[in-house]
C-alpha cells in the first residue's frame, strides 16, 4: 500500500492506495479521516488519481463530518480561576483546602475540596466520569428503548475517556461514549447517542443511514452544528 497526495484547492487529500483483483475503484474516508483508495489491478495510477480528484469534494465533505466527533481540549491546569464546562454551561473552578476530598457544582463554581491541591486534576476528572455514568446512561436509555422497533440494541454501552472521537459502535455492536461529552449540552450528547444507534442498523455512512438519522433526530445538524461549536470553546 503506497501513499500519494493530491492537491485540491487549498486542500491536501493523503491517501493510500492498494490494487486489488476487483472490477470498480472504492474510497472509503476512515473515522480518524484517513483516506484509503482501493483500485484494479490493471487500473493505470493517472485515472486512479482522476477518479480521486473527481470525489475529492465528498472526501473532503466526509473528513470534515468526521471532525466534529473529534474532542479537542487545550490542556488544564486545574487551578482556581480556570473555566470548565459541564453540559454546555460555563463554571469557574475553585480549589480548596480541605480535610475532605469532594467535588461539587455551586452558584457557577465548580468547586474541589482536597488537602493537597495537586489531587485536583484526579478529582474533577473522577467527577466527571461518575456523572457520565449516570447520566449518559438516562440518556441513552431512552434512545435504546426507541431504536428497538428497528430491531437493534447495542450489546453493551461503555463510557469511557477516548482521546479522538466523541462516540463510536464496534462492529459487535458495542456502542462507546466519550466521558468528555459530559461537557456538552444534552441534545449534543443526545446526537451522539443516535448517531451510533444508526449504525446498529447501517454501519456505513450511507444514504440510509442519513434517513434513518433525520428520521429519528430532525435536527441533528443543529446538535452537530452546537457540538462543533464546541471544540473551539473547551
């Protein structure tokens, strides 16, 4: 498998190519938005490389889709004064000294109690993930009950830290939430959810796919919009 780069506007498509024993060229944009081109054997590179340029809007389209399943966080302190999100609102973190170690959200703040100050990263991050557990799963309940008239139910739901996707469905249909959603309002963790419901019942992006999505969640895009919005704001 041998990688080539194509300039499309101001854009760079890197993807790898393969030949294959098969009749039709196939691209396929991958969720960390790597590109892979399979092509005939007997396929000369100059038409692989046209047929690429000439889906390159899709590609593009696609590793754009993809982003918005990619959290990005600046790194953190953890020191009073700093700005946290949890479900969608703003709070100031304030740390104090205390002989009891607990987290707690207040009039704004989001508060830490510890006796040593560098245990604060430790405690807003184990506070984050047992919320996510409750609330993630009160969430995604709702939308499991709902998508079993398709005659789909992910075979478990893990939620987890994950550094570049905000969910994923294994294809064992195991369904994995980012805790780092937990800062998100709950329509973008809502679209999450349905949108990994959806390749319960087609895996690929499809048109299907899509339908099945709007069908379900009218205004995903709006969610989708907000949750981009979003990596630019944590």
């Amino acid at each position: 498998m041998s990688e080539h780069r194509l300039q499309f506007g101001s854009k760079e498509i890197i993807f790898k190519l393969e030949y294959q024993e098969r009749k039709s060229l196939g691209i396929t944009v991958h969720p960390d938005r790597k590109v892979t081109v399979k092509a005939p054997a007997e396929a000369p590179f100059e038409k692989v490389l046209e047929k690429v340029r000439k889906r390159a809007p899709w590609i593009l389209k696609q590793q754009s889709y993809f982003l918005s399943f990619e959290p990005l966080s600046p790194p953190r302190k953890y020191i009073s004064g700093e700005s946290h999100l949890y479900l969608g609102r703003q709070y100031r973190l304030k740390v104090y000294e205390s002989p009891k170690e607990e987290v707690k959200l207040k009039r704004g703040f989001l508060e830490v109690y510890t006796a040593d100050r560098s245990k604060a990263k430790k405690l807003v991050l184990e506070w984050y993930r047992e919320h996510a557990e409750v609330k993630f799963r009160e969430i995604a309940g709702k939308w499991i009950a709902r998508f079993k008239k398709y005659d789909v139910e992910p075979s478990a739901l893990v939620i987890k830290w994950m550094d570049k996707r905000w969910g994923s469905c294994t294809p064992k249909g195991k369904i994995i939430l980012n805790i780092e959603l937990m800062k998100a309002p709950k329509g973008c963790i809502e679209y999450v959810v349905v949108h990994e419901l959806c390749h319960l019942k087609h895996y690929n992006h499809s048109a299907a796919f899509f339908e099945l999505q709007t069908r379900e969640m009218p205004q995903w895009m709006k969610w989708k919009d907000r949750l981009e919005r979003l990596l630019a704001q944590v």
